[in-house]
C-alpha cells in the first residue's frame, strides 16, 4: 500500500528539535484499516522517500489529530535542504501488511 502527499513540516512543541509531517486524514483512515502485527504505540512500519533520501522508520498515531504523524529526521530535512517550515513531498509505502 503506498501514498504519495505534500504537508507542512512541523516542529513537536514539546520536544525542540524533533520535526514530523502530519499523515492526511484519509491516508490515516485508510492504514489504520489494514490489519498488521500489533507495534509499540500503535505505530506502523513504513519506507520513506523524500526527495533524493529514502529510509525505513514508523508512523505514530496522534491523537489530538486523529491521523498518523511521521518523523523527518535531522539528516533528511538537511539532505533535502528542508528548513524549520515549508511543505515536504513525500511517498509513503506500508510495510508488514
């Protein structure tokens, strides 16, 4: 299963320095429908490309939004020239289903 979407790059407020992309609503209704071996924090496997820079990580799910959130970390956001803000293209393909 793989989803292709742009979304803001933000910043968790309560951890400086951790940056994540927001999952669209119907992208998280649809992989939280597909049944998968139960992970830590309800997370769900995934592979990654951005850009040039392609890595394998989880998403969360986050309930004050009720979509999936997933990590941009350091060395992508300064791969991809990704600043503090801005819109990230992503790909986004399911893994253990």
């Amino acid at each position: 299963m793989r989803f292709e979407f742009t979304a803001p790059l933000w910043e968790w407020p309560s951890r400086a320095s951790w940056y994540f992309v927001t999952v669209p609503d119907e992208a998280s209704a649809d992989i939280r429908e597909v049944p998968r071996p139960p992970r830590g924090f309800g997370s769900a496997r995934v592979r990654v490309t951005v850009g040039g820079s392609r890595w394998t990580t989880s998403i969360f799910p986050d309930s004050n939004v009720g979509c999936y959130v997933l990590p941009i970390k350091k060395s992508v956001r300064d791969a991809e020239g990704l600043g503090d803000e801005g819109d990230v293209r992503v790909a986004l393909e399911l893994l253990d289903v």
